[in-house]
C-alpha cells in the first residue's frame, strides 16, 4: 500500500526578509521588506487543502523553536547580544521548504526494502546549517516505525541540501525506481550547494543499485542565473522528466543514461528560446508539484506566478493541450514564501510509504489543518519589519506563537533532545 505522501513545511512565526541567501535572487530582493507570517502561514495551510482536495495524502512537518538558542550558545552569545547578523540567522523560517529536509530513497530502490531518509546539513549557509539537529528529531519521530531508516546528515564540509537535488523515475510509485543526484560544481557568481560527494554518500548510505542510479551535474548557467537548487529548474515524477533546455551541464549524457535504464521514460524539456532561465526562475515554473492524480494523468501544482507571466502560462497552455503526460495545472497562492525564494515544490518533502507506517501526528485532513489555522490566526505575527527582528516583545510573541502550536497538536517536547 505504498503511497507518495507531500509533506508541507508549515511556515513558522519567524518568517522575514533577512536576505540571507546568496544566489537566491527573489530572497535577496525582497531583503528588508515587511513579511507577513500569519499570511504565509495561511497560504501555505491552503495549498495543503488542495493537494487534500485532488485526493493526495498530505503530511505536515513543524517549524522548530525560533531563535535557535543553543546555536548562539555554541557561538558564546544570546540573543539580545548577539550581533544583527547572528540574530537574523538564529531566527530564520527556512525550515518551511521541506524540500531540502533530506533526501529520501523508498522502500522498492534500497538494498534492505526500507524506505531511507538521510537528513541535510545544508552547511552552505550559515541561516540553514544549525536546523539539521531539529530536523533529525522530527523525522525520527514521524518515521519512527522498523520500515524506516533516519540518517544523520553527511559530514561536512560536503554540502547537502536535501531532496531539491534529488529526483526519481519509476514505472509506478511503488516500483523499482531510477534515482538522479544532481549536484553542482560552478554557479558563476554564486555558491553551487550541492557537492557530488554528499550525493555519493548518500547514495551509498541508502544502499542504492549503482545500476539505477545517476549523478548529474547542474549547470553553470543556470545556478548563476538564480537555480540554486535544481527543482528550480527541473522536476519528476514517474515516468515524466519535465526540465529546462539549460538545466543540465551534459543533457544528452543524463537523457541517454536515463533511457538505458529506463527506456520508457518521458522527456518533457522546455526550450530557451520560448522561456528564458530568467523567466523560469522568476515564475518558478518547474519548482512545482508534478503529481499523479487518483484516478490517474499527472497534474502540475504551480505557483500563481507562473499564471501571471504571459510567455510561460502561454507554453503550459500549448502543453497540456497537446497529448503528453502532463494533462492539468493546479494554481496555487504562495506569495509570501515565493518573495522568500520558494515555490510549491520548496515547501514539500516526497515520501513513498504506507500511510499507516507514519505517526499520525504528521498526517494532515482538513480538521486537523483546521485546528492548525486556528493557532496560526491567534498567535502568528502579522508582520514581522526587518528592523524589528531585535525586538524583545516580537521574539517573545514568536517563541509563545511556536509554543501554542506544540501543546495544540499535543507534539510538546518534540524539539528537546
């Protein structure tokens, strides 16, 4: 009874414009600007809703304690010492784009037929490198049944960013599957975040069939063109590989290795010349769900974006008109988390399991999805300015808005050891 499960990092009390990703163009514009926490929280509540409305089964993944205290400790300050950019980095919401949680090898590719997750360590940025021990604790808790194994993360300094430089081909979820790592080497003026030795490892760790399993390089272009994590550029699902022209720094080396393996895989590639990286990028067109429906095709779950922008709504449209896998778009209103530089695929992790493996805890229907807007309505900021992130009386209304979503789901003590 395996089944692809979404799970959606809810966007945390915290969530600012700090602008503290490099490479990452919409982050880094939006530094300085007022966010809305409460709002993002509700968009991201939302879009589960209607992956629940399509008849998908839909996890949740918490927001850990906001600012990471021990962290600053380890680095002999507190808070209110703490200089600005310690305090902006103690007190990031990134840990909402599930995507780069782990990397996460199902059950029917692995050596001892468990479903492997190895979390990220994500020490490519100062912000993200302190979230993986929270992190760690989460995951164990949700897959902590024997048909689970949770990895603590590779070791650095090989940077690892999880599942969104990670992707899978299968004939069927619950089938053998092709497993591609997609690292990076050069990004022009941006850091490149995923190094091929984390994806070898973990690879290694999960116990995959060499045989079925890919290592591709990014390419330059596009991480210096803002892809800072290759689901901005290319996504898959099942049979269906749906990238960008300039996606990958040897194509025709990565297509004819996944037609060997797997010579029924469909290629969906988008052409430069009808849609720039730019355009993209800026859309986030391939950071989207790429899905299967129950009652079979697969759909996209795009972000509103990707409506609004002429050239690349008009090429979907051309798509799915025409007779190739993909056969619906789903929009959906992600605002706040897409000026922070993540789309709908950013904020979920895929896992292939049986549902009734999972503590239930982490399994989301609209009743509980209720009792966690509720939360989020009373207790969420309504907006957090950038200058007010030392502000004793917000971090006080952060720490007690995190503190009241804990006791509600009855998770209190989820983030202690």
């Amino acid at each position: 009874m395996l089944r692809e499960i979404n799970f959606d990092g809810l966007i945390g009390p915290s969530h600012n414009y700090a602008g503290l990703s490099p490479g990452n163009l919409a982050a880094t514009r939006s530094r300085g600007a007022t966010s809305s926490p409460r709002a993002a929280a509700l968009e991201g509540i939302a879009k589960m809703r209607a992956n629940l409305a399509l008849g998908l089964v839909q996890g949740i993944l918490l927001p850990p304690p906001r600012p990471d205290h021990r962290w600053l400790a380890a680095l002999g300050t507190e808070y209110p010492a703490a200089e600005p950019h310690l305090q902006a980095q103690a007190l990031s919401a990134s840990s909402m784009w599930a995507a780069n949680a782990a990397t996460v090898s199902p059950a029917p590719d692995t050596a001892d037929g468990k479903c492997h997750l190895t979390v990220a360590n994500l020490v490519t940025m100062p912000h993200r490198s302190h979230e993986w021990p929270d992190m760690l604790a989460q995951l164990r808790r949700a897959f902590a049944h024997r048909d689970f194994v949770v990895h603590a993360p590779v070791p650095a300094p090989f940077g690892d960013e999880g599942a969104a430089n990670h992707m899978r081909l299968c004939a069927a979820h619950d089938a053998p599957g092709v497993e591609i790592f997609v690292y990076g080497v050069a990004g022009g003026p941006f850091p490149a975040r995923q190094h091929v030795e984390a994806s070898k490892a973990v690879a290694r760790v999960h116990g995959l069939d060499p045989a079925r399993t890919v290592f591709a390089e990014q390419s330059e272009a596009a991480i210096a063109a803002g892809a800072f994590h290759n689901d901005v550029v290319a996504v898959a699902n099942e049979r269906v590989l749906f990238a960008h022209e300039l996606a990958f720094a040897d194509k025709a080396a990565l297509f004819g290795a996944l037609a060997r393996i797997m010579p029924e895989v469909q290629i969906v590639e988008v052409p430069a010349d009808r849609i720039s990286l730019a355009e993209a990028i800026a859309s986030y067109l391939f950071n989207a769900q790429l899905v299967t429906l129950p009652q079979g095709g697969q759909a996209l779950i795009l972000p509103s974006e990707a409506r609004d922008n002429r050239a690349v709504w008009s090429w979907l449209e051309e798509m799915v008109a025409g007779n190739g896998p993909i056969r619906q778009l789903e929009v959906v209103d992600v605002r706040q988390s897409m000026a922070n530089g993540g789309g709908p695929a950013c904020l979920r992790l895929r896992v292939v399991a049986d549902p009734d493996t999972i503590d239930p805890q982490f399994l989301v229907d609209d009743a509980r999805l209720d009792r966690i807007a509720a939360v989020v309505e009373a207790h969420w900021p309504e907006a957090i300015a950038h200058d007010a992130i030392g502000d004793g009386a917000l971090i006080g209304r952060i720490e007690a808005a995190h503190a009241a979503l804990l006791e509600a789901l009855d998770l209190v003590g989820l983030f202690d050891s």
